[in-house]
C-alpha cells in the first residue's frame, strides 16, 4: 500500500478523555477511532492487524477440528428465558431493544442459548458427535466499567466456540486439545512468555476453568504466579485447596496484574438439559450433550500485544501480527531515489511482501516519527545518501539494529 492511498493521519495526542495506553497509541497511529467510551473503529492499519490476530486463531481452531458458523447478534428472548438468563437482575450487562409491532430483542453477549437451540435440528445420534462450532462474531455487553481502551468495549468481535461432546471424558479430551490450540495462539501473536493458563472458578459442572492471563501492569485481573513452574491461579480462586490441588504454596507465588485474553470452560449439561439437546447412545437411550464454550477477544488481544511492546516511539508490533511487514520511508530528494522507492516498493510487491510505502512528500523528521509511531517491524530507508552507497538502510523497529541491504538481501530476510 502506499501511503497516499492510506487517508489515515497520525496525530500528536489521543482525546484527553482517552486514559488507557493501548487506546491512546492506537488512535494517535490512525489504527482506530473512538466512536464513544468503550465504542471504537477499526481503521485500515487496525483492521489489517485485527484480521491477522483473527486470522491465527481461524487457523488453530480448524486444526483441533472447528468448524466455522455466524450467528445472529439479534436474540429472542424465548431461549434466554429457559435459561434464567433474560432477566436484567440475573444478567446486568444486556442491551435490550424491542420490535416495533411490540415485543423485546437482546443483543446477544454470548450464544450458548441461541447454539445449543439451534443445534437441536443437527444432533440427533452418537454419530453427530462430537463436534465444535466456532464463530468470530459481534457481542454487546453494557459494561460497567470503558476505562481499558480496547481491551473492554461495550462491542467487541469474539472468538466464541463450543464444544459438543458424548461424555464428560470425551469433553475433557477436546477441553485439554483446545487449551494448547491456545497456548499457540498466544505464543503465535507474541504473547507466550506472559501468558499463564491460569486456574480459575469452574462454575457449577466442574472444580475449574482455565482464564489465559497475560502479566501486565494494565490489567483488570489480578493472579498468583509462580513464573519458575508456570503456575497462575486468579486471584477469586485462591485457597488452600487449591494451593494442595497444583502442589504449590503460597510464598512460591507473586502477586502480579493480569489481562484475561482468552478463557476455556467446562458447562456439562446445564445448557443442553434446560434447552433439551440431546442424543441418542449406541443403546438406544437418549442422554443430554456435553458442552463447553471456549473464547478469545481478538482486539482484546491486539490491545495488549499494543500495550506490553509500545516503547515511548510508539507501537511495536509482532512480525506475526503486525499491518505490514515492512515499511518503505522515501526521503524526499531527487527523482532518481523517488525511482528507486518504487522499484523497491514493486520488487517487495512482486516477492509477496506485504508493505507500505511512505511515498509522501513530508520532511524526514516527521516521516521517521510517524513510522516509529506505526510500529511496522522493519524500516527501509531510501535516501540520497542509501543510493550513493549502493544499499538500502534496513532498520529493525523492536532493537534499532542497522543493517545495510541490497533488494535481493531484503527479499530473503523479509519473506
Ligand atoms: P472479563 O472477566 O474480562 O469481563 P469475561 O469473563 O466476560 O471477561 P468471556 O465472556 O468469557 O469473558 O469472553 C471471552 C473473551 O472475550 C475474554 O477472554 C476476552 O478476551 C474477550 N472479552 C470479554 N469481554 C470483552 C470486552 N468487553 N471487550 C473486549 N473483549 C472482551
Ligand atoms: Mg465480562
């Protein structure tokens, strides 16, 4: 892409009602735009990293064997109801609205009910199980608190997959499958060394869940760590019995900030019994299915991977989720370096390198700030003084480290 295609300007400072760090460079690096507390835009250069994000997770849930739906973000009340989910005394985050001939709507914060409804029609016999239905799709949750930028909004796209399962030890088998599907995925946007699968309340069908925690001073969460044995138990769990359960006690354990990126939960019958979804055993006999719900914010985790690398420059992102892999930054001067920018930009093109060209014609200061600010892995400079040595100025944007590079030498380090 070039520059001058991208109508997103970068800016000095983020709105001074913008307290979160993720937010504030998001938006000062044109990535998004606050719409309103908690309620933000995805922009070209956010929406590229979001789809990346959403684009490793697609790939590790197909691995354990997802397979990808959409469901509707409008949702009778009539499902919820069975539940003791409509009610606004049990639930206080719903948004409500009502139809005009009369009668209410919810936009849904979650899709256990309208899934485990729907997958009525599809499961009838041991043989249609087990089976695991995902979906990236727009929840709606009046949260209380907006004061985490992107990583808690009133609508956000989640990763939300639930399992479908014969019996609780063919459940746990998919359980322990899609907890490592997530430790890649955290290990795959640049977030493994801080991520904790961490121990936390199971609910009522099992002693625990598992949150992913990533350590960070932004965090809303806190847990009890234990970085030498990669323990973390949230802090709503902690006791005795569970310091004896993992084997750990409680001076092994730090205290340390946390932001829950993905979560992994055991629901045994409690939806399929109350909405009738059930199945047919080899005997003849029909048994109720056993669920489980697994899910990730992907801009929850964008936000972080922003917050945890950012340096007082501006962001730095991940070569696995970054907008573009490289970033071409023209120095205005002569023709022959606009000439030679191009070229450059169209060998990278042709290589299969995705990249931006800063085409602009703006002083060297300002272009170098804004590609700092950007974030973009690697910096090629283009200059009078790179075309007189005869190679380009290669600039890694996480360490600073220089290199010198011809175009067939960039080719091989950036693909
Ligand atoms: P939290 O305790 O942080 O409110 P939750 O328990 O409500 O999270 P789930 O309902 O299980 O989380 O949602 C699954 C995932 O969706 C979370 O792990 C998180 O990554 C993401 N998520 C949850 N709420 C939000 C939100 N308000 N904004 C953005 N992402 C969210
Ligand atoms: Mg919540």
């Amino acid at each position: 892409m070039r520059h001058t295609e991208l109508f997103t300007k970068t800016r000095r400072d983020a709105p001074s009602d913008e307290v979160a760090k993720n937010a504030q460079l998001l938006i000062r690096a044109g990535y998004i735009h606050k719409e309103m507390a908690g309620v933000y835009d995805l922009l070209p250069l956010g929406l590229r990293t979001f789809n990346k994000v959403v684009g490793i997770i697609r790939e590790e849930m197909n691995n354990i064997g997802g397979t990808e739906l959409h469901l509707s973000a409008l949702q009778s009340p009539e499902n919820w109801r069975k539940t003791d989910r409509w009610d606004d005394e049990k639930v206080d985050n719903w948004f409500k609205t009502s139809l005009r001939q009369g009668g209410e709507l919810g936009l849904g914060f979650t899709h256990e009910e309208t899934l485990t409804a729907l997958m009525r029609e599809h499961i009838s016999s041991w043989r249609d199980l087990p089976t695991y239905p995902y979906q990236f799709q727009t929840k709606f949750r009046n949260e209380a608190r907006a004061k985490s930028g992107l990583m808690r909004t009133r609508e956000f796209v989640m990763k939300d997959l639930y399992s479908f399962s014969r019996s609780t030890q063919e459940h746990d088998v998919f359980y322990a499958a899609c907890g490592d599907a997530y430790e890649r995925i955290f290990q795959r946007v640049g977030l493994g060394v801080l991520t904790y699968k961490t121990f936390a309340s199971g609910g009522s069908f099992s002693k625990y869940s598992h949150e992913f925690q990533a350590l960070s001073a932004a965090g809303e969460d806190t847990v009890y760590v234990s970085k030498e044995k990669k323990i973390a138990i949230n802090k709503e769990v902690l006791n005795d019995e569970v310091l004896a359960d993992l084997g750990v006690t409680r001076d092994e354990l730090t205290e340390e900030p946390a932001i829950e990126v993905g979560n992994i939960f055991s629901l045994g019958t409690r939806f399929s019994e109350t909405l009738g979804l059930t199945y047919k055993n080899e005997d003849g006999e029909s048994v109720p299915v056993v669920m489980g719900s697994y899910g990730i914010g992907p801009a929850r985790v964008m936000a972080t991977v922003a917050e945890v690398f950012a340096d007082e420059k501006g962001l730095v992102w991940p070569v696995a989720i970054a907008p573009f892999r490289a970033h071409i930054v023209e120095i205005p001067g002569s023709e022959d370096v606009k000439k030679e920018a191009e070229e450059l930009y169209s060998s990278l093109m042709e290589a299969g390198i995705d990249v931006l060209y800063d085409n602009r014609d703006a002083r060297a200061g300002e272009k170098f700030a804004d590609s700092d600010l950007l974030g973009i892995p690697v910096r090629i400079v283009v200059s009078e003084k790179t075309l007189a040595a005869g190679k380009f100025e290669c600039v890694e944007r996480a360490t600073g480290h220089t290199t010198q590079k011809s175009v067939s030498g960039l080719i091989q380090t950036l693909s």
